[in-house]
C-alpha cells in the first residue's frame, strides 16, 4: 500500500503542477505569477540575502546576549511544551475534524471497497498530508532570522516533526472520541483521556503556583525562569517531557544535542503513531462522522436566507437607485447568520485591539474608558479602510447574475451606484457609530488633547468616513467591471501564486486609484485649512474635510457615469462562474 500511495501522491502533484503551469498561457495568470514571484523575491529572499552578505566580515549589529541566549534555550523548550499541552487538552475537550480523516470522493470510491486495511487506509492519507505540512514547515523556516543553512534546515525539521506528530494525535483524539461515543469504550481509550485531563491539572496547578511569584518578579527574564523551571524538576517535568521533547530540536544550539533532542521527538511521534495505528476499530465510524460534520458545516457557512421583518419598504416610485440600495439591504439582513459575522467580527477584533494597544501605548493611557475608546477608534479606522474589501454586497457579487440585471430597464449608471449604495451606508453607519462612541471616551485615552480638538478630530472623520468609503467601493466595483476575471466574484477565493499575485495587482491598483481620486480634493482642503488655521485652530479641519468630502463624492458620482457605458458593453461570457 506504501508504494501505491507513494504513486498516488507523486501522481497529483505532477498532475496539479501541469495544471497551474498549463494555466499561464493565459496572460493574467502569467502576469499573477510573476508579481507573486517577484513579491516573494524582495521581500524575503532578496533580505534574507542582504543581511547575509551584509553580516560577512563584520560583527552583528545588535547581538543576542548571552544571558538571554542560554535562559531562550533552557526555558524555551518548556514554554512551547506548555502550549502543545494547552492545545491538546483544547482538542480533546473540542471535538473537531482531524485532516487524516478527510478523504476525498475518489479515495473513498476506488479505496474503501480495495482490498486495504483500515491501518492501511490511515498510513496512506498520513503519507497525503505530508506536502502541505512540509510547506507549512518550510516557509517559517526561510523566515527564520538565520544566517545558516544549516540552522534553517535543523528548525524545518523539527517544525515538520511537531507539525506530524500533532495532525496524528489529533487523528487519535478523533478515533477515541468515536470509540467512547459507539460504547466501544476500551479501557486505553477513557485511560488517555484520565491521562489528558490529570496532566492538565499538575501542569495547570504548577503554571498557577509559578504565576503566583510573578507579582515580584523583577522584570521578564526572571518570569520566563519562573515559568520554565516548570519543566526542569517535579512531577509537571514528567508530564510536560513528552512535549517538551518535541519543542526540545528547535532550541539545541550543537548538532550533537539535535541529534539527542529529534531522537526523543521522533520517540514521541512513534509512540503516538502505534496509539492511532491500534485505535482504528472505530475508523469507518469515525470516518462517517468527520464526513457528516463537514457536510454540516458547509450548510452552517452557506447563508440561508431568513425572512426578516424590518422597518424599509421600497417604494412603488422613486430613484432607481434606492431599488438596488434595498435589495442588497434586505440581502445582508436576510443572509447574515452567525458563522458569517464571525468571519467579519474575528479580524475586526483582531485589528482593533492591536491598534488600541498600539494607541494606549503612544498615548501612555490606562484604564477600560481608554481600552474601549482606542477599540472604537480602532472600529472606525477597520470600517473605513478595510470594510470596502469586506462588505461585498454590490457588483462583486451580483455580476454573477449578470443575465438578470441585464434585463431589467434600469440605467446603467443607475445599477452602478444603486449597487454601491447599501455598503456605503453600512460602513458609514458603523463608522459613525464607532467614532461617536471614541469621542464620547476620547478624554480617558487622549487626556493631553482639549475638548475643542477632540471634538473636531472626531468630526474631520465622520465627514470625510462616507466619501472614503465611496471612493474605495468605487474603485472595487470599477474593478470588477473593467476586468472582471481578476476580481474574485461571489464567494469563490481562488488559490495559488498565480492568484496571490492578482490579488497583489489589483491591491496596488485599487491604492493608486485612491490617491489619483483624492488628490483633486486634497489640495483646495489643504488651502482652506490653510486659510482658517491661524483663525480657527484646529477646528479648520472641518471645512476643510467638507471641502475633501464634497469634491471626492462628485468624483464618485462622474466615476459611475462614466462606468455606466462600460457596464452596458459588458459581456456576459467575461464573467467566470465558479462550479
């Protein structure tokens, strides 16, 4: 069976290589290719060979101590120790899908009625995955701040021994799992899930006891000592070893202690490899499983459309406009379910508290009135520079239906801002909502700032919020009409370098037509704050946003006119619809 998986696994490849390099005839995914590749060469091979060279006949600029150097070596391996036991502990306490388990239709057609063992079946989809956690392995590895191929080598190894030794576990985890919820509970099945639970609370109770000293630690290093003497002496030493063991490759500093540290690892992973390889009465069960739950959550992500009572009517008469306004409106409403605002949530929240730390730590602000108003600045600053790339309610989506709207009686440049309209007003309201909230807790995280220069701050950015999120959607919708086959339409995200370098493209695009649209409302602005700053102070930023705002919204509006025509020559065989 090895050697047909091997077959099957060189096979794809060559197969998925012809085909990306079949696909560069075409001059967008040729063009693509090319930006991704010369993305990669300057921003990491390029560097990488920079400091190189850079660092050869001179000492390092800024070298590690030796202090710090040796604590990073001893206590390193049972900091990473402790986070494998964490995730883990969560991946037993979560059930979830394990990638060994996910076979495709074709495997489960030809292999599963195959003459194959089931262990069989397991050490073929553990020999598929080793592609992806080779990749995920290497490209951490050119990252690496190192000088030595060697020590770029030494830390892939070790990455791709954790990363294999976790995707296995969890496939045990799963399999157990099954076998307890069938009653086909054996006795090493509930014996490794006491084992998780009781070294999670030794661990749990040493990491607790260590914290409690933290109060008069000196400062960080002592804390990391605290912390990693955890894994030096004690019964937690023991428990956390199996893991530490696996951290261990990436902190030896001599080949020799590497060659004692990945014999431990590889220890670990072969132990976990027999516990799977024993545990597989339950596989086509668990199989089954993994397979019903993938179903099920791709019924959870697709959006199910809800009927709704809301307080907007169309009207039987008016803008053609507001039709297309309410129709995305009710669509957003009638569409969001939980799973998909998380997905807009989770990097929302994700910016919003890196850039509120980074704005408590300029402003040396405290407290939870600074907290959430640096969040809601943060919001803001998400809703208006990002949402557009978010909020896809408009063209980028309905071009997929390109058949219907041609048909309606509408004018072109009518569906082009009609489109826009819903977003815009989403984004605004959220962005307003998020700038009052900071200006109402703007005296906790900017307490050196006036009341005056708050207030006019806040209002410089609710003026020019509706006209930067209309100049970008623009931008986007323009996009999608001029080249409709490198805008990804609907909810299909291409993969691959090829799309990575489109998407790089049309970044750069969409930034450079920004500029050339605020240009001509940048500089009369900059005349009239000119004008009123010595009168005004800093309340001549208002007119002059509303100089900006005003000039910006017209060229939304004769921007639209013009793509108004180029909508209506758009071909129907130009857009490419996903299967």
């Amino acid at each position: 069976m090895i050697g047909a998986s091997v077959y099957i696994i060189v096979c794809s490849a060559r197969n998925r290589i012809r085909v990306r390099l079949r696909r560069l005839k075409e001059p967008r995914y040729f063009i693509g290719g090319a930006a991704a590749i010369v993305y990669f060469y300057f921003t990491v091979f390029a560097r990488m060979w920079g400091r190189s060279r850079a660092s050869r006949g001179r000492p390092r600029s800024i070298p590690i101590p030796a202090d710090m150097l040796a604590l990073l070596q001893t206590a390193g391996p049972t900091l990473v120790g402790i986070a494998l036991l964490v995730i883990m502990a969560l991946a037993w306490l979560f059930p979830g899908d394990s990638g060994l388990l996910a076979f495709t239709p074709s495997e489960t057609d030809f292999l599963f009625p195959a003459p194959v063992s089931r262990r069989a079946l397991l050490v073929h989809r553990l020999l598929r995955s080793q592609l992806g956690l080779l990749f995920a392995a290497i490209v951490p590895a050119f990252l690496f701040p190192s000088g030595s191929a060697a020590s770029r080598v030494k830390f892939a190894v070790s990455m791709w021994l954790i990363f294999l030794t976790m995707r296995v576990h969890f496939t045990g985890i799963t399999l157990a799992r099954a076998s307890l919820a069938l009653g086909q509970g054996k006795r090493r099945q509930w014996g490794a899930l006491a084992v998780m639970l009781a070294a999670v609370a030794v661990v749990g109770g040493a990491v607790i006891r260590a914290c409690a000293g933290l109060r008069s630690a000196a400062d960080i290093p002592d804390a990391v000592e605290r912390l990693g003497a955890i894994g030096v002496s004690g019964i937690a030493s023991w428990i956390l070893w199996p893991f530490t063991a696996l951290a261990r490759p990436l902190f030896a500093e001599s080949a020799g202690a590497y060659g004692v540290a990945i014999t431990g690892a590889l220890v670990v992973f072969a132990v976990n490899l027999v516990w799977v390889l024993r545990s597989d009465e339950a596989f086509q069960d668990a199989v089954s499983d993994a397979e019903a739950r993938r179903a099920e959550k791709k019924l959870r992500d697709r959006p199910v459309v809800r009927a709704r009572s809301v307080g907007w009517q169309l009207a039987l008469s008016g803008r053609p406009e507001s039709m297309f306004a309410w129709k995305n409106a009710m669509q957003m409403l009638r569409g969001t379910t939980s799973a998909a605002a998380l997905r807009y949530i989770a990097p929302a929240v994700g910016v919003g508290v890196g850039a509120s730390s980074a704005v408590m730590a300029a402003t040396r602000a405290s407290g939870a009135a600074a907290a959430i108003g640096s969040m809601a600045l943060a919001a803001a600053a998400f809703a208006i520079v990002l949402g557009p790339q978010v909020a896809r309610s408009d063209l980028r989506e309905d071009l997929l239906h390109l058949e219907l709207l041609k048909t309606w009686p509408v004018p072109p440049a009518a569906v082009v801002r009609g489109e826009m309209l819903a977003p815009a007003m989403a984004l605004t309201l959220v962005a307003w909502s998020a700038i009052a909230c900071a200006l109402v807790l703007s005296a906790a995280a900017f307490s050196a700032a006036s009341l005056a220069s708050r207030a006019s701050i806040g209002a410089t950015i609710a003026i020019v919020a509706p006209a930067l999120i209309s100049a970008q959607l623009t931008v986007h919708n323009a996009a999608a009409i001029l080249f409709p086959a490198w805008v990804p339409l609907g909810t299909a995200r291409p993969r691959g370098l090829d799309a990575m370098g489109q998407r790089l493209i049309l970044f750069f695009g969409v930034v450079l037509a920004m500029v050339l649209m605020l240009l001509p409302g940048a500089i009369p602005a900059a005349l009239v704050w000119l004008a009123l700053h010595g009168l005004l102070g800093t309340a001549a930023f208002v007119p002059a946003a509303t100089v900006l705002a005003a000039i910006v919204l017209v060229e939304v509006f004769v921007a639209t006119e013009a793509l108004g025509p180029l909508y209506e020559r758009l071909d129907l065989t130009a857009i490419e619809k996903s299967e």
